[in-house]
C-alpha cells in the first residue's frame, strides 16, 4: 500500500486554482465545511489535489485554524488516491464550536471523512 503523504504537487498554491476550484461543483456541505470540486486547473492533472480556506472570522484563535488545517489534511491524505484527479476545496463556512480543541478535531474529523467519504470514484 502506497504511504499517506501530502506531497505539493497534491496542494493547490494558487489563488487562480482556488478560485476555479470554488466556482466549481459543490459537493457537500455540514454543519463546519463546505466542499468543492473542479477539473484541474493545470493539464497535468492525474491525481486529487486539496486546498482549504480557514478564515479569521469562523476561527478567531490561530490554534483552531492550525488545528482544523491538519485533521482536513490528514483526512484528504487517507482518501487522496482514492478520489477522482479533481481539485478540492474544503472552507469552513460557519463559527467553530465553543467546545474543547480536541472535541471541536474529533466533529471536524467526522465531517470532512463524511464529505471525502461522498465523492465518487470516477
């Protein structure tokens, strides 16, 4: 089984392709996060590629934001070769829970697997 990493060429790093990928198809939505997804912006496509989009007024402490980031990444890292060779992006789209961190990771974690766990394979 091929390792779970999160190489670049799995990110998107251009407002452009944020912005396509935004315009694009909207996949899910819950009770955080919203999901999106577009054919790829570049011609080399080939494989599933994640950007995210956290803003300051949903998750005023850096922590959180830091903290939602990485359970987004880890749960797009265990499904990324399993997903269709779109560009996906994941954007919190309310205020976080006033629950502990750990809690607040745990419902974040359920969420994103949830929507990942929705798209098709091609």
């Amino acid at each position: 089984m091929p390792r779970a990493t999160l190489p670049p060429e799995a990110r998107l790093h251009r407002p452009s392709e944020f912005a396509a990928a935004l315009k694009g198809r909207r996949l899910a939505r819950g009770a955080f996060f919203i999901l999106s997804a577009a054919p790829p912006a570049s011609p080399p496509a080939g494989q599933a590629r994640l950007g995210m989009v956290i803003a300051k007024r949903y998750a005023a402490h850096a922590t959180t934001r830091n903290a939602l980031k990485r359970v987004i990444r880890e749960s797009f890292r265990h499904r990324r070769l399993d997903l269709p060779p779109q560009d996906y992006v994941v954007r919190l789209h309310s205020k976080a829970a006033a629950v502990s961190l750990t809690e607040l990771k745990r419902l974040a974690r359920a969420e994103v697997d949830a929507h990942f766990a929705r798209v098709r394979p091609c």
